[in-house]
C-alpha cells in the first residue's frame, strides 16, 4: 500500500499582495497511479473534469497520461485558499486511480 503525500500549506491572511499584485493563482498537483486505464479515462472526462471546473476559483486543469500506469493532474486556481480547499475535497473516482500525492503549490509564472 502507498502513503500518500500531501503538501497543503497554511494559509497567508486575505489582502497579501506581490509587489503591486493581489495574491497569485495556485494549483493543486496531484500525481497518481492507474489502475484501470480506459474505465479511468472515461470517469476522468465523464465525471472529473465537469465537477472540477465548476469548483469555486477554477482557473484550468491539465490532466496528463505518463504511461499506462501513472498520471499527474495539474489544477490552478484563483486563489490559495480555493487550492486548498479543492485538494482537501479532491477523491479519486473509485478504484480507478490511486492518489499517490496532492500538494498546493504558488503559480510563479505561465503562458
């Protein structure tokens, strides 16, 4: 059995800004192993995506296949508590995937 490894941090008080900019977007990275590719695909595009985009502070997600048995999602949100929130709520979809880890990191930059 795997330990799943989470990295949620605490959060800063509402109204922290970056230089003259309110505070940054953050993702949720989670990285997990399938165990049953196509049933998982289905649940991922069926059920997953749907709920998740319409979580409050959903910016965009990327889900990514590695290989046959391992995935990693990354999913940015507004803001840092709306991550946080998000990963604490987040549930693999039955026995399909296995979540190996779930952190909450800061966006620093994008494109």
């Amino acid at each position: 059995m795997s330990t799943l490894t989470t990295n949620i941090p605490e959060a800063r008080p509402s109204g922290v800004t970056h230089g003259s900019k309110e505070a940054s977007m953050h993702a949720v990275v989670l990285n997990v192993t399938v165990t049953e590719a196509d049933a998982a695909t289905a649940a991922l595009r069926d059920q997953v995506v749907p709920q998740v985009s319409g979580t409050p502070g959903f910016v965009a997600g990327y889900w990514i296949r590695l290989d046959a048995s391992r995935g990693t999602a990354v999913v940015v949100f507004e803001s840092q508590d709306a991550a946080r929130s998000a990963a604490a709520e987040a549930q693999p979809p039955g026995d399909l995937i296995a979540f190996d880890s779930v952190e909450v990191g800061e966006v620093v930059a994008n494109a």
